[in-house]
C-alpha cells in the first residue's frame, strides 16, 4: 500500500447517495475522491418519488431539483383506494436522470474529485485504505445493491447472495409514459403479485415502476392493473424498459476497519415503501459523522434505518403473503394506521 493519501474520504459509486457521501464529507471540510465507471449522468431503475424526508436532506445539502410536487400516497386495488395527504412540506417526483445532474453539479461546485475507474480490489490497512489506485484515510462502498466492496471486504451474507422461501426474490421495473399526470398523489395500484408505482415526473410524464417475483414483465403485469391499463392504453412510453434486483440484500456488518457502507451496499429491504434515497441520505450524514468509530456508525446506521427495516419488512411480509389481498381494504378501514406508517416513513 502507498505511504502517500491522495484524499480524506475515497466514495466507490456514483449514483445519488454516492455524490450525497462525497457532498457531506466537502461540507465537513474534507478532500473526496470518487470512484465511478460510468461518465456523466447515470439512471437506473427507480420510483422516483422522494418523499419529503428526502427532499429535506437535499435542501440541507444545497441541492433542488426539478420536479413535480408530490403531495401524498394512494394505495389503490379493481376495487377501491385509500389516500393520504402529507401532512406537512411535500415531497417530488424527480426524473432519476435530473436529481443526477443536480447533485454532481454541486459536487463540481464543492470540489470533488472523480476518477473513472472500477474498483476490483481493496487494501484496508491500518492508517488508511486503497482501491482503484486511490489511497485515502477512509473508504466510503456506496456501490449499490450489488456491491463489489461488500464482497472484496467480507462484509456480504450467503443471505445477500441467494434467498429461501422465507424471503421471496423481489424485482423492479421502471418506465415513463408521455401523458400529464392526473394526481399529485403517489398511486400504488396492488394486483395479485405485483405492485405498480406511478410518480408524476414532469408536466407530460409520468414513471411507472412495477415490483414483483422474479420473472415479472412490465407489458403484462400493467395489464393486470385495470385501471392503469386504460390511463396508459395508447401512451407512447418515453423510456426503454430498466430493471434491478433482486431487492433484498443483508450483510455481516456495515464497516470494517476503514471502509463503511453506505446506502443500499450496507443492505436493502425492499422498494415497497419509496424510502431508499430517504434512508441512503441519512447513512450519508451519519457515516462522515462517524469516521473514526466503527462502533458508533452501526449505531447511527440502526438507528436511521429501524423504521424502514421494521415497517418495510412487515409490509413486505404481508405483500408476499395469502393476505396480500387485504392491504387496500385493511388500509381503507384504518386510515388513521395507514397515515400514520405513511408519515413514519416520509418524514
């Protein structure tokens, strides 16, 4: 390993909690250099909903992206819905591709280094750490669901890497459509194994993101959502078809010796519940906050993510259970409970 630092803080990934990482760690007062393959500006598959905690983390970080404001959540099945109405700042749905663009822009602005290289090994030492010829005092993997740096530093489950009948394979699908959107709701159209999210985007666009087991096609699971079959029936889609998955991913631990994961490298539950980016940001903040104790990080990173671990694991439960059919008309019977776990998970 080189005696020399070339930085503070090395982020591996450039997606959003990647730049949202290296964007802290400038606001700290700390050299970034980041580590990414991929040039320019990146999609992938997303909801592309960021609920109003998100949107508040991006304003601190002196990020605004354009969107359309979201206002709430509907959760809707062939025979009713049940919406619920933020009850403070709303969120937005941001073009995956427009919320890229803002946070390297103010990356660019902050300083930060980026270097366009893959990561296939890492040298954790004990003063500071290597990968993709880039040594510094840290290591921040925020490589995503997949993450090479998990699996190079030990840190990946035999659970990451195969799933039993006790946690279903889950896959998404995302895609937009040229049509204005007719709510400033989040709909979750619930169909017999899958959902469809549908997040107004733009002032003619919306995204469609289905969830589901593996296997699941786009074309024919919109089919089988009645409703959003006919909004959509003729609409010329804008985008190619993108997929990710599966969604679940655990691991051992989320830091060992200079190196810490970071957003869904650190482990995922699912996307039923549109907090990735909410919960990404919050593990952003707390491991630059936590540099120099591996200990208080595991339990700055428990603490951000227990409701998402907790309320998302349970709904997924159900979702991927024989009840499944009752989450619509459970949610219209309480919407006191139905509120209460959408604020929860919002703010």
């Amino acid at each position: 390993m080189s005696a020399e630092v070339d930085a503070d803080v090395l982020v591996v990934g450039g997606g959003p909690v990647g730049l949202a990482t290296a964007i802290e760690a400038r606001l700290a007062g700390l050299s970034v250099v980041v580590v990414e393959p991929r040039v320019g500006v990146i999609d992938k598959a997303c909801g592309e909903g960021l609920m109003p905690g998100a949107l508040a983390a991006l304003t601190r970080l002196g990020v605004d992206p354009a969107g359309r404001p979201l206002t709430g959540i509907r959760y809707r099945d062939h025979r009713s819905h049940v919406d619920h109405v933020f009850r403070g700042a709303p969120g937005r749905g941001v073009r995956r591709t427009d919320l890229h663009a803002a946070l390297l822009d103010r990356c660019a602005g902050l300083g930060v280094d980026r270097v366009a290289a893959r990561v296939t090994d890492v040298d954790n030492g004990s003063t500071h750490v290597e990968a993709a010829g880039v040594s510094a005092r840290w290591l921040l993997a925020c490589d995503g669901l997949h993450s090479p740096v998990r699996r190079l530093v030990g840190l990946e489950t035999a659970a990451t890497r195969f799933s039993g009948r006790a946690h279903p394979r889950r896959f998404g699908l995302r895609r937009h459509f040229a049509i204005a959107p007719w709510t400033d709701l989040v709909e979750v159209h619930w169909g017999p194994e899958a959902e469809a999210y549908v997040t107004p985007v733009g002032d003619h666009e919306v995204g469609v993101a289905v969830l589901g087991p593996s296997g699941t096609d786009l074309t024919t699971a919109l089919a089988s959502f009645a409703d959003l079959s006919r909004r959509l029936d003729g609409i010329e889609p804008t985008t190619t078809v993108r997929g990710a998955g599966p969604l679940r991913q655990r691991t051992r631990a989320r830091a060992t010796g200079r190196v810490r994961l970071v957003g869904d490298a650190s482990g995922y539950v699912d996307a039923l519940t549109g907090e990735g980016l909410r919960v990404g940001f919050a593990q952003a903040r707390a491991a630059i906050a936590h540099l120099d104790d591996v200990a208080a990080y595991e339990r700055a990173w428990l603490a951000a993510t227990r409701d998402y671990r907790v309320l998302t694991s349970g709904l997924v439960a159900w979702a991927t259970s024989p009840a499944r059919r009752a989450v619509v008309p459970v949610a219209r019977a309480t919407p006191w409970l139905f509120g209460a776990v959408v604020e929860r998970l919002a703010r």
